[in-house]
C-alpha cells in the first residue's frame, strides 16, 4: 500500500473564510487597504511571506503581518472551515485500505495540528508536517522532504494530493505521483500547468486511482 500525502486547505479542508479574514485583519493591522476577496483567495495555499512579500516588499514588515495574521488565526481563524463533502468517507477508505495517511501543508505545524485534532478523521494520519514559525521550513518541495524523511519512506511509495500548483510542483521535485482536485482553489488550469499527472473532481475518485 502507498503513503499518501494530503495538502491541507482546499484539499480536506474549505478553509476560506479563517485564511482570508486573517489575511484582511493582518493587511487592517499595518495600516493598508484590504483588496476585495477575489484577491485575498490568493493567499490560500503559498506561505504567509510568500504571499505577503511582494505587497510589502521589507522583510521586517512581512514578520508584522505575519504576527498580525497569527494573532486572529489562533483565537477565531483556525475553526474558520469546513470539511469537503465526501473527504471524511475518503479518508476511511483509504485507511481501510491499508494505506499510510499524512498532511503535508504550508500552515504552520501547531496551527495545522490544531486543525488535524479537531477534524474527525485527524485520527487517521500518522503525522502532520507543516512549516516552521520561522519560515525557515516551508516550500513544499523542502515539506515533502521533511515528511519523507519522518515517515522513513521513499518518495516512489508515496502520493502527493493537493488543489495547487506548489503541490503539484514539490512532488514532482521529487519524482513524486501527484493528484490534483478540482474542488479547491486551484483549478484545472493552473494543475495542468503544474504538471499533474491526475485530476479528479471528487472525493470518492481517490481510493480507485490510488489502487490502480
């Protein structure tokens, strides 16, 4: 059986409104305008200094607005979401199967733990590998490996399943098969661009392309 690794937002989790009412509060907090949603979605998916980087463009500032986000993440934004309709049975599925489940997410590791805690099936993954406070951890080509590396698996046992390009991207950094879902943020475009290797539209699909 395969280890499969899930990204977080937008792939077991519509984590929209938590994201992106702590990206506005944090935008509030250093004083800036707050572009309208379409924009802040943008967020959804990269590292915080990722995506605040270019908008502020000092490093000091970034470390504000990421403080800013943290704040309200941890009070209200963390249970700011919903679980995708089918994800739960899916991942009973695959653990029935006898597959090894894990997270493997740009959120901060307490933060995606809190949120794995709190899910029904959190129970199911063997471990939850997000990115370092400090950023110093957290493409996901550099998550991967650290899941690898964790986990003691090869990436030619494993999956990657994810909504996002950077998903996409950090398995094939390591030769990784990958599957993109089409009921997040990232679309079939931006998936095929990456170079998925699968796209499915429903939860229900994974355990059957994973044991073909």
């Amino acid at each position: 059986m395969a280890t499969v690794f899930f990204d977080m937002d937008g792939t077991l989790i519509n984590s929209e409104v938590g994201i992106t009412r702590c990206v506005a509060h944090a935008l509030t907090q250093m004083g800036l305008e707050v572009p309208p949603e379409c924009e802040l979605r943008r967020w959804i998916g990269p590292s915080l200094r990722t995506s605040f980087a270019p908008l502020l463009r000092d490093d000091g500032r970034v470390e504000q607005a990421v403080l800013h986000y943290r704040d309200r993440f941890e009070t209200h934004g963390w249970a700011e979401h919903e679980v995708y309709d089918g994800i739960a049975d899916t991942i009973e599925m695959l653990h029935a199967a006898g597959h090894r489940l894990a997270v493997v997410t740009a959120k901060n590791e307490p933060h995606a733990r809190k949120i794995a805690a709190h899910l029904p099936f959190g129970h199911r993954f063997v471990d939850v590998i997000g990115a370092t406070i400090d950023g110093s951890r957290s493409d996901k080509p550099e998550l991967i490996a650290e899941a690898l590396h964790r986990l003691e698996v090869s990436a030619d046992e494993c999956w990657m399943i994810g909504d996002r390009r950077m998903d996409i991207e950090g398995a094939l950094h390591h030769g990784m098969r990958n599957v993109g879902v089409l009921w997040g943020f990232g679309g079939a475009d931006e998936l095929r661009g990456a170079g998925a290797q699968r796209l499915v539209s429903r939860p229900d699909e994974l355990p059957g392309l994973l044991a073909a």
